[in-house]
C-alpha cells in the first residue's frame, strides 16, 4: 500500500511539473493601445485601423492576458464597436475643454502598464501600440524589469526612437489582413459587388463554396499559416499542444470535431498525408512536433510547381505587357492560370512574402521602383526565350 502511495504520489507530481513546464512556455501578453495615435496616423495614410489583423499576429505569439485600449471615445465613436468585438477593455480619458491638447491617455496608459509589470510576474511580454516616443522612456523601463517589449505602429506615422527601443516592432500596416488603402478598398468593394451579382445569377453557386471540403481547404491554411508565423516568431521546434493553443487564441470555438476528425492529431495526421506538414516525436510523449516537410518531398514538388506557375506567368505577361509586370495584379493573374492556387498552402503569410522566396530561390527577379511605389517581377533577358524578347 505504501508503494503503491509512493508511486501515485510521483506520478501525480509528474503530471504536475509536465504541467508546469508547458505552461511556462507560453509567453503571456498584455496589451496596451493608445487609440488616438493609431487612429490617427492610420487615417493620414489612408487606412482605417481594426484591432482584428493585429489580435491575429499577437495570438501567434502569446496569450493575451490583458487588452485595454486609450482615449476619449466621444472623438472615436464608430471605432468602439471593432475593439468591443476584439474584447478590448476601453479606458475613457476625457479631454478637458480648458488644458492644452495633450493626450493624457499617455500618462494613464504609463502608470497602467507599470501597475500591472509590477504587480504581474506571470506577464512576460508587453504590447505597446503607438507611434508615439513619449513611450519610449515606458519600453526602456519595462525591460529594464526584465519584460520582452513588442511595439505596434504605423509606417509613416512612427518616430524613429520608439523601434529601436523595443524588442519587436511590428508596422501594422504590413500585417497579413490589414485595411487596404482607400483607393484599393473602393476596388475591391467593386470587385465584391460584382461577385455577388455573378453568384445571385448562378442559381445558389455562393453555397457551393461553404462545402465541407472547401472548409477544410481553408482550415488547412489556416493551420499553415499560424505554423508559418509561430517558427517564425519563436526558437524552437513548434509542438502540436502549443499549435492547438495558437488556433484556439485565433478562433475560441475552433473543435476539431466540426471537420469530422476524432482528436487533433488524427487532423494533424491528415494534413500530413497530403504533404502539407511533417510530424516527429517530440519530447513529451503524446505531443509530437510539427514542421513543414523538407524540399524534395511530394509537398515540396507541389511548391516547386507554385514557383514555376509564377516564372511562367511573369514570362507570359512580359510578353503581353512589352515590359515588366507590376506585383499588384498578378495574384489574379495566376489564379486566372491555376483557380485555386493560394501561397497560404505553403506557409507563406501574403503573396509578397512567397514572391520574395522566389526571389531567393532565383525563379525571378524583382525590382521596387519608388517612383511608382509598386514591385515589378521579371526574367532576365539571358533566361527568356527569343520570341519573348522580340517583344520587350
């Protein structure tokens, strides 16, 4: 009996410290915005700022234990909406009508997030989104108490003090889903308009996309892409638990039960034997490691296949153009070749990113070209056909 109590005792400690290990793996991520500067600077570059694209990259890196966001909401009323749906708590700080304009939502903001440094060990990492430097003086001190600083901001709006304070510095108008541009947006709407009247009169083809195998098709990207962006984001092997952990900080009601699958490794396993990712036994019995699998393999070809899609359609409009085609555009133009092609399959975050490794892998050349302010891809002229450049 004493055995058997010894032993229930050291499994049960086991159980308790394998418990405690994976928790301290995952980072814990408070996150502090000041509305009036992202706002802001996104409304000066012809953005509209929605907190979604940003809880998306954040829930790759962590959990999000505190989300609080800064202003006096009387001036952003149509933006309360977005980040009450992103569960964002909304600190109000009036502005009073007899001070000089200086956002007090600063200060406030400063003492919060040095409240919560100091009373919070668990909280590792913090999230400031501002471009502003008066928070510089904020980040030094937040790491000086030993907290990882990942700071938000916009491209055009952001001083150049705050990023090189920070431990991360993520521009949200480069996030994969950020708003467009006003000019592409009005596009884009067009586009969606005109969908919707091709898929009214083709007698119900709208529902036809909502199929089972459409919604694991979609499923699977998604899985490639939180994959995609956890290697990249932390050192390491990704395990299959903190993956789940990942998907579920993206989309709460994800089951993996919905697609019909019994477990998610038995999803995993799945996904696997269509090539998409690669499974090895991990350190934790039971919880297996997840990468994508090696160049040289059937998924391997199959991306082989995506990058000469490319050097093939960058050829064929070089022709057709007589000049280089510009990078915008020519997602359309590979999907009007291959229907259902997507960079996401892949691991890639956005069509840049998989035009970029065809870059590094020598499938084509590309060029920015600040006047216009657009890439341009092309094939060197030693490596395209003679007919191809009669015409250029």
């Amino acid at each position: 009996m004493a055995t058997f109590r010894r032993r229930d005792r050291a499994r049960l400690r086991a159980i308790v410290e394998g418990m405690t290990t994976q928790d301290q793996t995952e980072e814990r991520l408070a996150l502090f915005i000041d509305h009036e500067n992202v706002a802001i600077g996104a409304r000066d570059i012809g953005l509209r700022f929605d907190v979604s694209p940003l809880l998306e990259a954040l829930a790759e890196r962590g959990r999000l234990i505190t989300r609080r966001a800064y202003a006096d909401w009387n001036l952003f009323r149509e933006d309360r909406r977005g980040l009450v749906d992103g569960n964002i708590e909304l600190i109000e700080i009036p502005q009073r009508s007899d001070s000089v304009r200086k956002n007090a939502a600063d200060i406030q903001m400063a003492v919060d997030a040095m409240e919560l440094a100091l009373t919070r060990d668990f909280v590792s990492t913090f999230v400031i989104v501002s471009g502003d430097s008066d928070f510089t003086p904020l980040v030094s001190k937040l790491r000086e108490l030993n907290k990882r600083v990942i700071g938000v901001g916009m491209k055009g709006s952001t001083s150049g003090m705050l990023p090189p304070s920070c431990d991360e510095f993520i521009f949200y108008d480069r996030l994969d889903g950020a708003p467009q541009r006003s000019s592409s947006s009005k596009k884009s709407s067009r586009s969606k308009s005109k969908k919707k009247t091709s898929g009214k009169s083709s007698g119900g083809e709208s529902k036809k996309k909502s199929s089972g195998k459409q919604d694991l098709r979609e499923l699977e990207r998604v899985i490639t892409r939180t994959l995609s962006g956890m290697q990249s984001t932390a050192a390491g092997a990704v395990q299959a638990s903190n993956l789940k952990r990942a998907l579920l900080r993206k989309d709460p009601t994800f089951a993996e039960g919905d697609y019909g699958f019994r477990g998610f490794q038995e999803l995993l396993r799945h996904l696997e034997s269509n090539d998409t990712v690669k499974l090895t036994e991990g350190s934790a019995p039971g919880d297996p490691e997840v990468d994508f699998p090696e160049s040289g393999g059937a998924k391997g070809s199959s991306e082989q296949e995506a990058f000469d899609l490319l050097r093939s359609t960058v050829i064929e409009l070089m022709a057709e153009l007589g000049g280089d085609p510009p990078l915008s555009g020519l997602k359309d133009q590979l999907r009007k070749r291959q229907e259902n092609f997507s960079e996401k399959d892949f691991g890639y975050g956005g069509f840049l990113q998989f035009c970029k490794a065809a870059v590094t892998k020598d499938v084509v050349e590309m060029d920015w070209e600040e006047d216009d302010e657009e890439y341009y891809l092309y094939v060197p002229d030693d490596e395209l056909p003679d007919e191809v450049l009669d015409k250029i």
